[in-house]
C-alpha cells in the first residue's frame, strides 16, 4: 500500500530529473561508489606507506653514471658534481672495451684511472686506442702499472681539447703521440716516466708547465725539442741515457724553474750547453753523470740562490776561467739575496795552486762534503799554506 503523499514526493522527483525512468529512494549506485573509492584510497595509503617503510638504498639511483653491472668491473663515482671512472680492475682489453661501450648518461668525465699495485702487480691491459674510449672524454688520465705497448695517435681525440693532466708511467710504451699537445690547449702536465720511449719529436705546447720522460732509456730527441714549449717551468730528462746537450737546448725555457739531466751518460759540457735566458732557474741536476770537462761558457744565466748538482761526477779541475762566472752569478752578496750552492763532492778534484782561487772566495758557495781525489775535504785544507807557496 502506497501512502498518497509517497505517489506525490515520487512524482516531484520525476519531474526534477526530467526522466521518464523514476529515480527511488532505494538505487543503490551511492553506496558502490563510496565502496570503491574507499578501497582505493586505502590501496594508495597502503602503497604509501610500503614505500615510507622500505630502505633508501633500494631506490637510489645509479644517476649521473651507467648503471653499475653494465660497466663492472669499471667504477663511475661522482664527487662534487665531477664524475670519475676507474678501469683498475679489468682483466683484458676486451673487458676495458666492452665496459666503455656501455650507455653513459653523461660522457664529460674528470678522471680516468688504470693503475696497478705495482711492478708485480700490473693491469693486463695492453693497448688504449679511440674505438675503446668511444664517446668519453677525460680532463685528467692516469695510466699506471699496466701491460700497455701502444697508444694510439687518435686515442684522446674526444679528450683533446678538455685535458689538463696525462700521467702514462710505469708501462712498456715505445711510442707516444706528441704531436697532439699543439690540441690540447689546458694540458699543463704530461708525464711519461718508466716506459720504451725511443723518440720524442718536436713539442708544440703554451700551456705545457711540467714535462716528465725520466727512465725512458735510448730516448732521443732534436736540439730544438722544446722551443716552441716556452712555459715548461718542470723538466724531467734524468735516466735517458743522454749522453749529449747541444748548445741552447733550453735558451727558450724562459720560465724553466727545475731541470733534472742526472744519472745520463753525460761526459762533456760544451759551450752554450746549459745557456738559460730567464732569472727564474732554482735547480740544475747533474749528478750522477761521467762529466769530467767543461767548457768555457757551458753553463750561463744562472742566479743567486739557485743550485747545481754536480756530485758523483768525474770532474779532476776547476779552472778558474770556467767556474768563477758561475760561482759569482750564485754570489747572492751584491744584493743581499741569498748565495746559491754547487754541490761537487765525489768528484777526484785535484787539489793543488789549482783550487786556490776557489777557496780563497768561493767556500761559501761550495755545499760541504766535496773532496779532494785523495779523500781531503776542500774545507781542511790549509789555504795559507797554497797562498805562500803558489
């Protein structure tokens, strides 16, 4: 039985929907829609607080390097928004290559690094050429303790113009491309030392600063090697077996600061040989060598409270018309600037009227522990009695 006013409130709410099907009272649509909004509220809330719940660590990103089982066993690290790739641990030069193919979000790196843990200890790496490094570039490589023989002309190509630093040491390299520093407009370091390094043709550098080839033996190199190198102000030639310096190797140096040509085969130093042109030389390394002349004029341009090492040489005299240009330029009395030194002990210097001139001025000059070839420090000997008897 159906109340009259109930057939009027149903008539009011047909009329409002303006349909002809009748909406009731009892429709159950609401109620499903509540239900499933509910549920998936609680879904998300669930799923919210799952993540919450869960470690860091299982979300982070490899980002900005590859992920790291596609590089393994390279190593991509950033450190303060500078990316680093270490090679250290690949076994062959396929493992190297087939790493660096890999998808690198960002191919702009800092360094890159293969090193051993030494002479028993090498990377079994033996070849670095462009087709292995692909798309990346390096502002500083370091290549130490490998199996390495070559290295390719094109290698850094990418690389060229951001690199500031190239360390290749203790390898088996015969050749490098040196023809590339005229292209790398940043480089200011470049280190060779410990390789198989026959031949190191004409440098081309402005912004070359530090130049390393030590114990690369049989090294040989034209007279005019470093001229158009003018800011080397580090240059390490020690362990060469160099056995000639032609005059004005280093006249273009005028920033040279350190000149290392010890343990060679150096026997005589001719005119001009060690001519500088700058007032900025502190160190000249001869030691070790077989020098028993030298010239008048050899060694010209130095400066008071520079050294020179000149020990474990065979040196027998000291002529006076050789050395005390030399020994006056170290004088730093004049100006009160300080004296440099000359360091000539294990030298069979004969010590005879020869050496008066020397002991008479100079012995402040002359670093103590130089003798005579009968083991008497030049600092015994009794100056009066050569001064009386001279």
């Amino acid at each position: 039985m159906v109340l009259p006013y109930m057939n009027k409130i149903r008539g009011e709410k047909e009329l409002s929907m303006g349909h002809g099907a009748p909406l009731t009272a009892c429709s159950p649509q609401p109620t499903m829609l509540s239900i499933m909004v509910s549920k998936l509220l609680l879904l998300f809330l669930a799923a919210h607080l799952a993540i919450a719940a869960a470690s860091p660590e299982q979300f982070e990103s490899s980002w900005p390097c590859p992920e790291p089982d596609d590089i393994r066993p390279c190593v991509c690290v950033e450190r303060n928004a500078h990316i680093d790739l270490d090679c250290s641990g690949v076994t062959d030069d396929d493992e190297l290559q087939n790493s660096l193919q890999a998808y690198f979000p960002f191919h702009r790196f800092r360094n890159f690094t293969i090193k051993g843990n030494g002479p028993d200890e090498l990377v079994p790496v033996t070849k670095l050429d462009k087709s292995m490094l692909g798309v990346l570039s390096f502002m500083m490589v370091e290549i130490v303790y490998t199996n390495i023989t070559d290295i390719a002309a094109d290698t850094f190509e990418n690389s060229l113009s951001r690199l500031e630093s190239l360390t290749i040491t203790d390898n088996f390299i015969s050749l490098f491309p040196f023809d590339m520093l005229i292209d790398c407009p940043h480089l200011s370091k470049l280190f060779l030392e410990n390789n198989n390094i026959i031949h190191m043709s004409n440098i081309y550098s402005d912004s070359l600063n530090s130049l390393q080839v030590s114990y690369n033996p049989g090294l040989l190199f034209e007279t005019q090697v470093f001229y158009g190198a003018p800011n080397l102000e580090y240059l390490y030639l020690d362990n060469i077996e160099l056995a000639h310096v032609a005059a004005d190797t280093f006249i273009m140096q005028t920033n040279l600061k350190y000149l290392d040509l010890s343990h060679n085969n150096i026997e005589v130093l001719y005119e001009d040989s060690l001519a500088f042109n700058n007032t900025g030389v502190k160190e000249i390394k001869l030691e070790g060598n077989s020098i028993h002349t030298v010239e008048q004029d050899a060694i010209s341009g130095l400066n008071p409270g520079m050294s020179l090492w000149l020990q474990h040489n065979l040196l027998t005299d000291v002529p006076q018309e050789v050395w005390e240009p030399v020994l006056m330029t170290l004088d730093g009395s004049a100006d009160d600037s300080p004296n440099g030194a000359v360091f000539l002990h294990d030298n069979p210097i004969r010590c005879e009227c020869n050496i008066l001139w020397m002991l008479e001025t100079y012995m402040d000059i002359v670093e103590e522990g130089a003798t005579c070839d009968d083991g008497q420090l030049l600092t015994a000997i009794d100056v009066g009695f050569l001064e009386v008897n001279c």
